[in-house]
C-alpha cells in the first residue's frame, strides 16, 4: 500500500485514539538512527510469490498451528513468537513495537528470523532497550510518513501490519492463525485497534 492509500485512515486512527503524528514521527526518526541497515530486500524475497501465514498472539493460537502448512512462510504478531517457539517453530519474520519482546526475540534474530520494528509515538523506551540487540536481520517501520530505511506497508497493530507487508511484498496466499475478533476480554484499545 502507497502512503497515500494509507494516510487518510492513519489520520482517522490517530482522531480516534488520539494518538500524536509527530511523536510516531520522532519515533520513526530515533529508529532510523538506531537501525542504520535495512534488510526490507531480505523480507521481499522471503515471501514474494509464497504461501504466508501470519499468526497472532489470541489463546487459540496453539490449537491452530494446524494452519501452518510445510513451506510457508510464518509471520509473528509480536508476543506470538514466543508461543510459536514454544512449539518448536521459528518464525520467519516478526512483527513488534516490541511491547510483547522478551529475550528470546534477539535470539530469534541471530537464528535468522526477520525482526520487522515498529516505532510510534509511544513505544520509545523500548525503541531504545531492543533495538540494538538484534544483530540479525531488521526491517524498520512506521505508521506515519515513511523515511529512507523505515518503511510504512499500512496496518496498525503488529498483525495487521504483517498482513500489508505480506500483501504489499507479494505473498501469493495469506493466512491467519491465533487471531479471535470475537474476544470480549481484550481491553477497550486493543479491541479498537
């Protein structure tokens, strides 16, 4: 998805939530000096042309890991990659603004998982905890304008973006594993998100 495309619902989620452009876009600036490689070409050939199945982190994630068939490629929404490691699956690339990171992420990374960091407005912290210790592949992005190295596929939460990014990269299929819309017990702004 073009910026363009994105902006006018980015804008209408920021009235919605009211969040601050400018502190996304200071957040997307500190990323692009603390992550000064971008491995976006990596991610590109990763799913281009390939089944994808992007999981999050809802409870019924372990029940479904069904749906990740031999050969795709598995996309984390944040937390749901410790989950997935737990059964024994490295994800390909994951999604986070990092508020669900534990210490198993940047092992992940220097295993070969894609971390795909997300800097918004309130996430700065963490922005400054993680993002050094991944020595492995990272992919930089923000929900505002796009800089050279911090990407902007469309999406708000860590699965919806890794939805865009399959779909703007050129997944052939996209899948879902571990996502309940349903769940009344999600607190009010996740729930809106």
């Amino acid at each position: 998805m073009e910026f363009a495309e994105w902006e006018p619902h980015y804008v209408e989620i920021l009235a919605y939530f009211g969040f601050s452009r400018e502190d996304d876009e200071k957040a997307a600036e500190l990323l692009a000096t603390i992550i000064p490689r971008d491995d976006c070409a990596l991610l590109a050939e990763l799913i281009k042309g390939r089944d994808v199945v992007v999981c999050g982190n809802a409870p019924c994630l372990a029940k479904e890991l069904g749906r990740i068939k031999k050969g795709c490629v598995v996309l984390a929404a944040d937390a749901a990659a410790d989950v997935l490691s737990g059964h024994g699956i490295l994800p390909d690339a994951v999604f986070t603004d990092l508020d669900g990171a534990t210490d198993l992420l940047p092992e992940m990374n220097a295993k070969g998982t894609i971390v795909v960091v997300h800097a918004h407005g309130d996430n700065i912290p963490l922005l400054k905890h993680w993002a050094r210790r991944f020595t492995g592949p990272v992919v930089a992005t923000t929900q505002s304008t796009p800089l050279p190295r911090v990407h902007n596929f469309g999406g708000f939460s860590d699965g919806d973006r890794a939805v865009f990014a399959a779909d703007a990269l050129g997944a052939r299929t996209i899948a879902l594993a571990g996502f309940d819309l349903d769940d009344r017990d999600v607190d009010p702004v996740k729930r809106g998100k």
